[in-house]
C-alpha cells in the first residue's frame, strides 16, 4: 500500500517537473525571439513590401497574404467540417459509406503535411487550374485541417445528451430542427475548439504552400482569391534561410507577428465560447 | 400525417377510443420485448401501465408515438391506430404524430436553455399561430409551475429543482395541445410533494387530455387511474377498469403481484 502512494507521488512529481520544463523552453524561446525581433517591430514594418535590404524590408504582402488564407480557409473548412460531422453523427446510421468515413477521417488526421501540398498541386494547380493561386492554398488548407474541424466537431456532437434529442422530437421537432436548434448550440464550445486548432494549424504550416508554389517574393497585396501570394510562415522560411544576422532578426520580428494574428483569433474563439457558456448555464 | 388524415374534432364524437393497440408486438434485433399487446385507450382518462421491470412499459408507450423508430434494431409488428388511422402507415409522418401525441420522459430533460425557450421551442418550430407568450404562461398554469417561475422566464431550465423541471417538461408537451400526453415514470425522480403535485395536475388535465402513464408505484396507478393494463415478460395479463384491477383481478398473476406490493 505505501509502496504505492510513494510510486504515485514519485510519478506526480515526475509529471510536473515535465511540464515546467516544458513551459521553461517555451519561454526561453519566447524570450529570444522577443530580444531579436522587438526592435524591427514597427508600423513601417508591417507597411512595407519584402526588400533585399533589411532596414527597409517588411511583412505587408505576407500578412495580406495569410489574412486572406486563413479568412478563405475558414470559410470553406468550417461548413464543409461542420456539416460532415452532423452528417455522420446524426443522419449517417450505420451504413457501410459512413464506417469507410470515419476510418479514412482519422487516417488523413496523420497524414504528413507535405502529402497534401502534392494533392493540392495536382488536384487544384494543375487539375483545376487554379493556377498559385490564393484559392489554390486556401483549398490545399482546408484539406489539411478538416480531419481535426471532423473528429472535434463530431466528438462535440456525441456529448450532447440523447435525451435532449428525444425531447425536441418528441415535441414535434423534425430530425433537422432538432440538430439546428438544440445540438448544435450544446455542441458549438467544442466544435469551435476544432476549428481554432485547425485554423492555428492552417496558420503555421509551410510545406504545403511552398509546395503549391507559393511565391517568396512578393511586392504587391492579393485583391482577389485568384492572385498569387505569399504568407507569413514563408517569408519568415525565406528569411531565416538568408546568411544576414538582420534577416534573422527580421524574422523573429515577423515570428512575433504572427503570434499575435494566433493569439487574437484564439482570444476570440475563448471570447466566443465563454459568451455561449455563460447562457447556456 | 396529412391533416384529412387526422382529424381530431370530427372522429371525437364518433369513436370513445382515442387509441386502439391491436396485437402489438416489439422486437429489439429479433428479441421480443413486448407481445401480441391489445388493448384501447380510453379518451379523457387516464390509463396506466404498471409491471415489474423490463417487462415492455416503455417499449409499448414509444411505440405510440413513434418514438421507438429511432432505435435501429426496434421492429414494430401489429396495429395501432390513432383516431382511428394506423399511425404506422406508410403515407403518415412521425413528426405529425408526434404533434398529436406528447411524451413525457422518466427523467426531467429540458433544454439547456431559458424557461420561456423550453415551453416556446415545440410551438414555434410548429409555426403556432397565436401569441408564444400567452401560450407560454397558459402551459404553465396548466402545469402549475407559473407562480414559482413567473419572475425568471429567462433564467436557465437548469436551475429548476428536479420537480420543477419534471413539471416544465409536462408545460413544455402541454404547449404543443396535443390530444394524448404520455408518461413515462413522470415520478420516478420526485419526492413525495413533487409527486402529488404532478398527480393533482394529472387529474386538472383529463377534462382536455388523455393521459396514459407508466408507473412503479401500484398506489399511484389506482388513485389516479381510470384504466390499468398490467403487463408481465411482455405479455399483457390484464386490463381492466382500475379499481377492479386492483380490488378484484381476474387473473391469479395480476392479484400476486397486486397484492404483494400492497400487503
Ligand atoms: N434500446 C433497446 N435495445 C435493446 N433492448 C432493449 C432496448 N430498450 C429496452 N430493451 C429491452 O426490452 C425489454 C423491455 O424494456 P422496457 O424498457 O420496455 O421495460 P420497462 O417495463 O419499461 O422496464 P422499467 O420498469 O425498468 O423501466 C427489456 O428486456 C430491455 O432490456
Ligand atoms: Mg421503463
């Protein structure tokens, strides 16, 4: 019995040394980039074009660009994902199609990034001719993070109680009506989790969008879906590439701008969230 | 349902039955859970169904409002009809019947929304034609849960207290008008107030409803009930006017169970 105790505390102790340590190389890291980038962090910054000199080089076409990505990529993953979930959830049964479904869904999941910048290549550059084009990456995007938006949302949707469903048909509520107006509200925290991490995913990935083609140099702001582009976590790829020290810096300053677009839709998605929890209570 | 289909004022007059059950049996992935069941209910009483456990109440009461269709593996053989019209025909709709005749669960459920929206959400997603909120306040007099809940419409369902809610969930069916209100253990979760507030509210109803309710509790059955049906392993054993049932059963099984639970 104490021998027990002693193993559990030793394994507690265990876990939290791990997770300070974690946290520990988070901030050191943070700390870094901080120290390099904070002193090219300024409103010219963010207003100029890539240049080949560092003094005059900024993030302007790259944000554009990933702003223009991300809102694309939201657009067509969150109703895609959401709506393949209620499908398999609610309506799917048990048929063979959906058990194909969901084994495929949790496949893709762990599918290396790279593999769907070659899908995206051929299905959507070439095959659609789409061309590298804004849309090209959103596509290619969305097809990377809606395995996460699917198995979140779906997982949201399975904790919604039977009983509340049983009620609103047994009141006359169509199957339909029933998923609209009580388990998508009862599940909306969860599936808004899925997004934001799929989202946050779609940010940060770089490989598929070098692989689509996506420019590296850019001096002009995309004004429609079908312009090229480039996002952030490339010119940062591009920067950080380059011998110069300044470069470095510069891209630890562009690093620190793209936490801040991630941590303002994450702070949204909490805002959100704790709004439709409170009345849901 | 289409509405010829259903017509509840003209059949009223003609038939005294308001549901007809005619052989009914119920197999879960080929298992019978219910048998060969026939019995009718009666309109503007109150019929209950007492048994021992798992003996097929709930199966045979989801199957009159169609609320078994949404277990995959439940198979629905026999006859009922509703007015007179088999409410498993091909040409009928579930969710009509459903309008016609409501449910109440064993264990309160309302909707993690305020009080006004649990009562509100059947009539409006049913495009009730007068005013939501008189209709509102007039379920839950009938429900009698107004006086408690009149100042917080708009608070959460789930503050209410387990009673409360069970009798939310009753204002809640109530605001759908529908001929029949079926009940399944309404009281199980309830202390012994709650219970005869529930049992009081059941007989203010009958006058406009037909009530039929599954029940544990053999004391409750015959204070309440005009009709009890009295099931066994699925089979019915007896159904008769409750005082008779409960007094002076025909059947020796009826009269043991009866009687063991009194004596
Ligand atoms: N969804 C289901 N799937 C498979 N079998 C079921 C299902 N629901 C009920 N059964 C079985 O059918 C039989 C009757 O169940 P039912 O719930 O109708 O009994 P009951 O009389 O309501 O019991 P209780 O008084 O305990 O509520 C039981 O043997 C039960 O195990
Ligand atoms: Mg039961």
């Amino acid at each position: 019995m104490r021998r027990r105790h002693a193993k559990a505390r030793v394994f507690a102790k265990f876990c939290g040394l791990v997770t300070w340590l974690g946290t520990a190389l988070l901030l050191v890291l943070l700390w870094q980039i901080f120290s390099d980038g904070l002193r090219w962090l300024d409103i010219d910054f963010l207003r100029s074009f890539p240049s080949r000199f560092p003094e005059r080089a900024g993030i302007l076409s790259a944000l554009a660009g990933t702003l223009w990505l991300i809102s694309l990529v939201a657009i067509i993953s969150i109703p895609v994902g959401v709506a393949t979930a209620i499908y398999i959830e609610e309506f799917g049964g048990k048929g063979k199609l959906v058990k194909i479904i969901d084994i495929n869904i949790s496949n893709l999941a762990g599918v290396p990034s790279i593999v769907y910048g070659i899908i995206g290549l051929t299905l959507f550059v070439r095959g659609l001719q789409l061309e590298r084009s804004l849309i090209s990456g959103a596509l290619t995007m969305s097809l990377l993070i809606l395995p996460v938006i699917i198995i979140a949302s779906r997982e949201a949707i399975r904790t919604v109680p039977d009983s509340i469903r049983h009620a609103a048909i047994a009141l006359g509520g169509t199957q339909w009506q029933t998923v609209w107006s009580h388990v998508l509200p009862a599940s909306f925290p969860g599936i808004l989790t899925g997004v934001i991490l799929g989202l946050s995913r779609a940010i940060g990935e770089t490989a598929p969008l070098i692989m689509i083609g996506a420019l590296t140099y850019v001096a002009f702001v995309p004004e429609g879906p079908m312009d090229s582009f480039t996002a952030l976590p490339i010119q940062i790829f591009n920067w950080v590439s380059r011998p110069q020290e300044e470069f470095h810096e510069l891209a630890a300053a562009a690093i620190i701008v793209l936490l801040v677009v991630l941590l303002s839709m994450n702070s949204f998605a909490i805002f959100i969230r704790h709004k439709m929890e409170k009345k849901l209570q | 349902m289409s509405s010829q289909s259903i017509n509840a004022e003209t059949a009223a007059t003609e038939l005294d039955n308001i549901l007809e059950m005619e052989n009914v049996s119920v197999a879960y992935a080929g298992n019978y859970a219910v048998k060969n069941v026939s019995f009718n209910v009666a309109r503007n009483a109150i019929t209950s169904i007492i048994g021992p456990s798992g003996c097929g109440k709930s199966t045979l009461l989801r199957c009159l409002n169609r609320m078994n269709d949404f277990i995959l593996d439940a198979s629905i053989e026999g006859n009922i009809r509703f007015e007179g019209q088999d409410i498993y025909a091909r040409e009928v709709d579930a969710v009509e019947v459903r309008h016609h005749i409501g449910m109440v669960f064993q264990k309160p459920n309302p909707f993690p929304k305020s009080i006004f929206k649990n009562v509100a959400w059947g009539p409006t997603v049913n495009r009730y034609q007068g005013s939501i909120t008189e209709l509102v306040e007039r379920s839950l007099k009938q429900a009698s849960l107004w006086d408690e809940v009149k100042d917080r419409l708009n608070d959460s369902a789930l503050g209410l207290s387990g009673g409360q809610q069970q009798r939310l969930c009753i204002a809640r069916a109530l605001a759908m008008e529908p001929n029949v209100l079926l009940m399944d253990e309404p009281c199980s979760a309830l202390d012994p107030i709650s219970t005869a507030h529930i049992e009081d509210l059941m007989f203010d109803l009958k006058s406009r409803y037909t009530i039929v309710i599954v029940t544990h509790n053999m004391q409750q059955a015959s204070r309440v009930s005009d009709y009890t049906a009295f099931m066994e392993m699925g089979n019915l054993i007896e159904f008769d006017e409750s005082e008779r049932l409960f007094t002076r059963p025909s059947n020796q099984r009826t009269e043991d169970y009866v009687s063991g639970r009194f004596g």
